[in-house]
C-alpha cells in the first residue's frame, strides 16, 4: 500500500514536471494511416509535413520541431489509442493528420480534454464545425459537406435533373452524400451506402444505379476504393451513358492507377496542384525536387499548410506555448502564407474558403494530371457553424 | 426485372469466384487436413503475377495464363519448403505457421512491386456491357468471369470424379491411411493438390484483379468468406464448396441490393441506410451459424472428421 503510494506520487511528479519547464522544443504528434491499402495516403502527408518543416529551416519560432508519427491503421480504436500515447506519454503541444473522419471522432476527446491543440489536415465530420466544434480544434481542410455542396452546385449549372448517389457508410460517407443533397436542386432518384472499408465490389449498387436511369451518377470514394469503383463503373457499361461527378475520388495519388478511367470525370475541390500562388509553387515545385516519381497531393497540401499554421502561431507566442489562450489566438489569426492562396477561418475553426472544379489531363509527356477548370464557389463557409457556441 | 436478372448474374459471378477460392482451400483442408491461412496471400500473388506479366507482354490473356502457371508453381514451392514441416501437427501450428507464410508474402510484394499496388487494365472487348436479353446489359468482363468459372468447375468435377487423379483424392479425403497404406506415393499426392488450389486461389485473385485491383493485403478479406463458405459446404467436398459459394455470393449480393429496400418501408430513411449495409453483410454468418445446427459437419460432410 505504502509503496504504491509512492509510485503514484512519483509518477504525478514526472506527469506534472514537463508543463513547469520552459518549452525546449516544440513537439508534434502526426496521426495518419502509415499501413495497409491506403498508407500511400498517410505517406503523401508525412512528405509534404517534412517539406514543410525543411521551408521552415527545422524550427518554428527560434525552436527545434520534433515530430512523432503514429499509425492509425484506418481504425478509429487504433487512433484513439495512439491519440493518447501522444498526449499522455509524449506530451506533444499539437497533435495534427487524420484522414479519416471516423478515426478522429474517436480522437478529439482526449486532445480537448487535455487542451493540446488538434489540427485536423484531413477530416472534416460535421461534429468537429457545429456542436463538438472546441477552441483546441483546428482544421486546415474543410467540413466533409462543403466540397460535394460545390459538386452539387456544379450539378445545377450543368443541368443535371436527377441523381443517384453512392458512397461509404461511415461519418465522413455520409456527410458527403449530404452535401450534394442539400445543394443540388434537382431530384435524388436514389441512395446507396456500403459497408466501409471492407466492401470493394460495387456491382450491386451500380445495377440499381442503372436502373433507376439518372441523368448523373454522384460518388464519394477516397483512396484505392476510387479506382476500383470507377473500374467497375466502366466495366459495367455505364461510362458515356450516365455521367459521373465526383468528390476526393480522383486525385494525384489515386490517378497513376486510374488512368484513362478518370478522363472526363469532374471532381471538386480546394486545392488544384495549378493555383497561381507563391507558396504553391514552390510547395509543388520542392515536392517533385525532394521526391522524385511522386506528386503532391491536397492531403499533402493541407498538411503542409497545418505545419505552417503551427509554425506561425508559435512563433507570435514567442516560443511560449504554455499560454494557450495565446496560442489559441495566434491559431485562429490563420498569419501564414497557405498553398491555396487565402486562408482564413470561420469561428468555429474551419477555414472559409474557395472550391474550384478540377478535370483530369493528358500532358505533353502522356502523364496524368489534374488542373483547375473554374471556381465553382467562392468564400464557402460549412453549414454546421451557426451550431457552435464558439463565436 | 432487369434488375433482379442483373442482381442475380452479380451473385452467380461472386459465388463462382469465391468457389475457386474456397476449392483449393478445401482440398488441401480435407485431404492434407491443413488449416492454409496463407491461401489468400496466393490469391494476391495471382493478381500481382498477372498485372506484371499483362504489362509484359501486353497482352490480358497471355498475362493471365502466365500468372496460372506461375502461381502453381509458387504453391508447389511452398508445399515443399514449407507446408511438409505441418502436417500431423496440431490445427495451431498450421495457424501459426501459414500466418507467418502471410507476413512473409505481403513483405515480399512490398520489396518486389513496391506499396502502392498496382492495376490490370482490362482489354476493350472486355471493358463494355453486352446485351444478353433484350433490354437487359451486362459488364462482359463479369459474364467472362462466370464463364471461366463454370468451365473450371466443370473440369474440376471431371478431375475429381472422373480420373485416376481424382479417385486418389476422393480417398484421400475420406482415409488418408488406407491410402497411403495402399502404396500411394502420398507426397507427390499433396504437392500436386496444393499446387492445384494454389493455382485457383491465382485465378480467382487475377480475375479479380481489374475489379478490385491489385493490392497488399487482398486475400484477406476474401479469405474470411472462403473459410465460411468452407465450413458451410462441408470439409474437404468440393461439391459442397460450390452449393455454398453460390449460396454466400446470392445472399450477399442480393441482400446488399434489396435489403435495405425492405428496410425502408420499416424505418426512416436515414436509418435504414445506415443500418442496411451493416445488418446486410451479417446475413452470410447467420446463414452459417443456421447450417452449423442443424448439420455441424456441413451440408456435404465427407464423413471422417
């Protein structure tokens, strides 16, 4: 009994020790998915944090960055759990990645509970912008409903009557199906969710899909799923009789296996490797320099701005992050030059922002691209931000 | 209408599909009584096989007789160097055993062919829809799909049922002693019979590889059912594995597309689609669950379990 007294004692002391000390180095956690089917996410991430963190000479406001990268493995317990690890046995001062709306659900408690500032470069469930928004949570991303909302306008320009639409069945899935319906003027015919990760073979929901004879098909899905589903959706015959619109189906890291099956497929979003800004060029151009044979992704992009972000707010509170009401206010100022030009947030945390319509290419070396065709929608802000008592 | 048909044609090519994996797994379960987990991970090496030796030679279906012929061969290796050291050991060695073989091939893919998968495009008389009824359209890559499977399940049944081959293997299943007693050379038995499910575990996993595409960790998943559809039709029958593989690709596929209709009329909308895809992919374990109490040996049991 005596001695496990002292134990306890000895571990508030090594708890509570580190938060008395001067911050020495600024230490980040990164939580994306670094296994599986879709690590090449998690990677493309993880490289574009690291080009952030070479611009910035290694340090952000005079001090040394340390980063820990934890794999979530796409499972919300595992995210959790390292979530956690992070908070509780590294003490890092800003926790960012998340892919997966899902996995960061599990894991926003305990950052707001222990008030370390959480910086989501991926996920957007609409929890985190309305009723769960919190003053330790940032986005560098957007609201899941905010890029399918762009799609569905789009939808309305092109004429589109009627639409089926397909996706996951988790957080983010149906936030984005819910996008497009609460946009898009013309009738849904139809809706399907499938089991997610695990369900690949579409076959079933494209049969109904055909069935039901829609003037367009709306699809969310990230990751390998996108290739497989618009594989299938050409093998069934559908490619050229029901047109496609997309959101984060189709990007730079999903395209080297999609090839011609991309061609002619709109996608929204908010970031195009194109825009014609400073910090955009040089993110796109370093990338390609210090990673020859990959390319820079919107997940990369928005990671590389969270690494800004933090740098920025770190260096107005001086290297002082035991102050978080300051560093809370730096954060929300958004002071550094973002990729996709503007960035500003709204009060709950979520940056307002533009989405532009991206189409894919063939380029002169017969390689795949994505370029900017239009802005669909300017200074969008999400529609869950009157819902959060953060004004 | 159209769609009942379409939606039935989709259960048949998934029930086919799942047949050539769960055939080899049940030949080498009932005869050699070995418990391969590392059957999905030679599903996975058909498909790498074939999107390289497709990107190779540029041809689909060269690329896809190459991958048959390089996945037996891997699957015989495999038995020699590796599986031997199992049998007549307990039902946890081989789990172990076959897991590290898991590890070991999702390691060596990554070495070899890096991790981002890969994709197998399909030629373009086979990336359309064909009529096949009036009105009715179907993808010609899944008819091929369930065409290739019909006629290797008829081969199979020839195989089985019709050569000398076959008769070692039918008894094999049900007395492994006797017949080992009776002179056979057993050895050569089990590489043979392993390369063989090695080789349809490749095809199945090739023929899926333009629908699914190519990736670290397929077999995984797939396996899972393989293993159901296995404990469903009975150790060791292959006839069994058919009945149920059809059974499981009908129940999933049309549960999957009618279900959450019949949902519906119960629930909101919002619920039933959220809780469709869900309630829709445990029909195929309480359908297993149902065989196992009334026939715990399987619908086609060999009878020496």
């Amino acid at each position: 009994m005596h001695k496990a007294l002292v134990t306890m004692g000895a571990a508030l002391l090594l708890t509570a020790s580190p938060a008395a000390a001067q911050n020495k180095s600024v230490k980040i956690g990164f939580v994306s998915t670094f296994s599986g089917p879709t690590a090449v996410i998690g990677n493309n991430m993880r490289d574009s944090f690291e080009l952030a963190l070479d611009h910035l000479g290694r340090k952000m406001g005079g001090l040394p960055v340390e980063v820990i990268y934890e794999d979530d493995q796409q499972k919300p317990d595992v995210g959790k759990q390292k979530t956690d690890k992070l908070i509780e046995s590294d003490h890092v001062d800003f926790i960012v990645g998340y892919i997966w709306s899902n996995v960061l659900l599990a894991s926003i408690k305990p950052a707001v509970d222990s008030k370390t500032f959480l910086i989501t470069a991926n996920a957007g469930p609409h929890e985190i912008a309305g009723e769960l928004c919190s003053p330790y949570i940032f986005s560098t991303s957007w609201q899941n409903d905010q890029t399918p909302q762009a799609m569905g306008l789009y939808m309305n320009q092109k004429g589109v009557k009627s639409v089926f639409l397909i996706g996951p069945n988790y957080a983010a899935g149906k936030d984005m199906l819910a996008g497009v319906a609460s946009t898009f003027k013309g009738k849904i015919v139809g809706q399907e969710l499938t089991t997610w990760p695990s369900q690949l073979d579409f076959s079933a929901e494209l049969a109904k899909a055909k069935a039901a004879n829609p003037d367009a098909i709306f699809v969310f899905y990230p990751g390998k799923a996108g290739v497989q589903f618009l594989s299938q959706y050409a093998q069934a015959g559908l490619k050229g009789k029901i047109p496609l619109y997309t959101a984060f189906t189709i990007d730079e890291l999903s395209l080297p296996l999609q090839k011609d099956l991309a061609l002619g497929v709109p996608g929204a979003q908010e970031w195009v490797n194109d825009l014609p800004n400073e910090a955009n060029k040089r993110f796109v151009a370093d990338f390609i320099k210090k990673y020859p044979g990959k390319k820079p992704s919107f997940y990369g992009a928005q990671s590389y701005d969270a690494a800004m972000l933090i740098a920025s707010a770190v260096t107005a509170v001086k290297g002082d992050l035991s102050d978080k009401e300051a560093v809370r206010k730096a954060l929300e100022r958004a002071d550094f030059k973002s990729v996709r030009g503007k960035f500003r947030f709204g009060n709950n945390h979520i940056p307002i922002q533009d989405f532009y319509l991206q189409d894919v290419v063939k380029d002169a070396n017969g390689d795949y691209v994505l370029k900017t065709v239009t802005t669909i929608v300017k200074d969008s802000q999400d529609n869950f931000h009157d819902k959060c008592p953060m004004k | 209408m159209t769609l009942l048909v379409e939606q039935c044609l989709n259960g048949l090519q998934f029930g086919l599909l799942l047949f050539l994996l769960a055939a080899g797994l049940t030949l080498v379960f009932g005869i050699m009584d070995l418990v391969n987990l590392a059957h999905g991970s030679l599903y996975m090496l058909g498909a790498y096989f074939a999107a390289t030796f497709a990107a190779w030679t540029g041809s689909f279906v060269l690329g896809a007789l190459l991958a048959l012929g390089a996945t037996l061969l891997v699957g015989m290796a495999v038995e020699v160097v590796a599986m031997r050291r199992l049998y007549g050991r307990d039902h946890l060695d081989h789990v172990l055993g076959t897991f590290g073989l898991i590890l070991f091939f999702d390691e060596a893919v990554r070495l070899l062919w890096g991790p981002e998968g890969l994709s197998l495009p399909l030629p373009p008389w086979l990336n359309t829809a064909v009529q096949i009824l009036p009105g009715i359209y179907y993808s010609s890559y899944r008819l091929a799909i369930i065409v290739v499977t019909l006629a290797v399940a008829a081969f199979l049944y020839v195989l089985v049922m019709r050569t000398r081959i076959g008769m070692l293997i039918r008894a094999g299943a049900s007395n492994r002693e006797m017949v080992g007693a009776l002179g056979v050379n057993i050895k050569l038995l089990y590489t043979l019979i392993f390369g063989l499910g090695a080789a349809l575990a490749g095809l199945a996993g090739l023929m899926q590889a333009p629908i699914l595409t190519v990736q670290i960790g397929m077999g995984e998943n797939i396996l899972i059912l393989a293993f159901v559809i296995t404990v469903i039709g009975g150790i060791g029958s292959i006839r069994g594995a058919l009945v149920a593989a059809l059974f499981v690709g009908f129940i999933d596929t049309l549960g999957r597309a009618f279900f959450p209709d019949l949902l519906r009329m119960a629930l909101s909308t919002a619920a039933a689609s959220t809780a469709a895809p869900a309630l829709s992919s445990m029909l195929i374990y309480l359908l297993m669950a149902v065989v196992l109490v009334f026939k715990p040996e399987g619908l086609f049991s060999t009878g020496n379990k």
